[in-house]
C-alpha cells in the first residue's frame, strides 16, 4: 500500500535547501536528519548526494510509514536505511554505534517552530553529544533577528502558531546561539532563503 504523504512545500524548498547544504555536508559519510517528516526531502538528498548515507527519522508513526514509501517508491532500499522514531527529548537517539562513529552532519527542516523550546534544546544537547569537533548542525526554517521578526507574514504566521499551541512559535536566532554555545558549536553561517526561510548552521568546536 502506497502510504507516501506530501507536502507542498517541499517541492518549492528543496533545491533551494540542497544549493545551501552541498556548502557544509561531507564529501562521504553518514548524515542523520530529524523530524523528516513526510520524507520527500530526505529521499531527495539521498538521491542528489550519493556518497553520504542519508539517515532519515520521525517521531510520528504515519511519517515513518509515509518515508519507507518514498524509499520504496525510488527503489532505494539498498542505498537508503528505513528511518528511525526519534524523540529529540529521549535520549539516547537509537542509533548504531557504526553510524555514530561516522556521523558528519545533523539537518534538521522546519521542526523548531512547531515544537516545544525543550525539544529545541534537546536538539542542540543531543547534537553536540554525538557529533565530533568541524561537524555541522544545519537548521532551516523561519527564524526572528535581533528579536524581530523579518517579515509581516512570519509574524502573522507566529500569532498563527502559538494561537494553535502556546509552546509553539517562532524561535529568535539569539536564543539558538546561546543553546548552540551551550553544547559545544558556534554560528558560522546565516543564509537568507526564500519565502523569508534561512538555513542556520552551526560547527562543532569542542
């Protein structure tokens, strides 16, 4: 049974995201991406990059179902592993010690502003337990600078989000960097991305 799911974002977002992420993924290694949601973004990289093993994971059940489709769907089986039920707040992620150990990046799509902060910082915990000093952490989605929102729709969108759920909302670029201190990484990069979306990354120092 076909169980894929689609979002239309993805089609619009995805070569924009692949032209920022081709600057800091490895040549070769493994990268682990959380919250994949449907999974149309992550069959996508896998299939662009073809030298990295591209991770996928999902808390929800019926994205994990709808990202075994995708990998189904491209006959990836034997170049993409199934994805995994990450809980960025329970820890230890169920990874294998061999993925691990050649981790090189951790991406993460449009999840911050829909989750609690806790899971934002248990993100940013987890990430900088697992990976090594010159890895990446790479975050894209709506983000406020210098406390202010950087356009009228990402504010209405704001209003929208904690009106659904007051944990939500749009996190300010500041309070990543302090997270991102915290655990070991600092900013090197802020790029301004379509629809007033930015891809953030973050490099492991320590």
């Amino acid at each position: 049974m076909d169980k894929r799911l689609f979002y239309a974002a993805t089609e619009r977002n995805r070569e924009p995201i692949a032209e920022a992420l081709v600057k800091f993924l490895p040549k070769s290694g493994n990268v682990l991406e959380i919250a994949s949601g449907s999974g149309e973004h992550a069959v996508y990289f896998q299939q662009l990059f073809t030298n990295i093993l591209w991770q996928s994971s999902d808390p929800d059940p019926l994205c994990l179902e709808s990202i075994s489709s995708w990998i189904k769907h491209f006959s990836l089986g034997k170049k993409m592993p199934e994805p995994l039920q990450i809980d960025v707040e329970k820890y230890p992620w169920p990874l294998l010690v061999d993925f691990s150990l050649d981790l090189k990046c951790i991406v993460c799509i449009n999840m911050i502003h829909i989750v609690s902060f806790s899971a934002t910082k248990a993100l940013f915990e987890n990430s900088g337990t697992l990976l090594r000093s010159g890895s990446h952490l790479f975050l894209y989605g709506p983000f406020k600078i210098n406390g202010s929102h950087t356009s009228i729709s990402n504010q209405r969108f704001d209003e929208f989000l904690k009106a659904n759920n007051s944990n939500w909302g749009i996190r300010s670029l500041e309070q990543l960097e302090e997270l991102a201190v915290n655990s070991g990484f600092k900013n090197i990069d802020v790029l301004k991305m379509p629809s007033n979306n930015f891809s953030v990354v973050f490099q492991k120092i320590f």
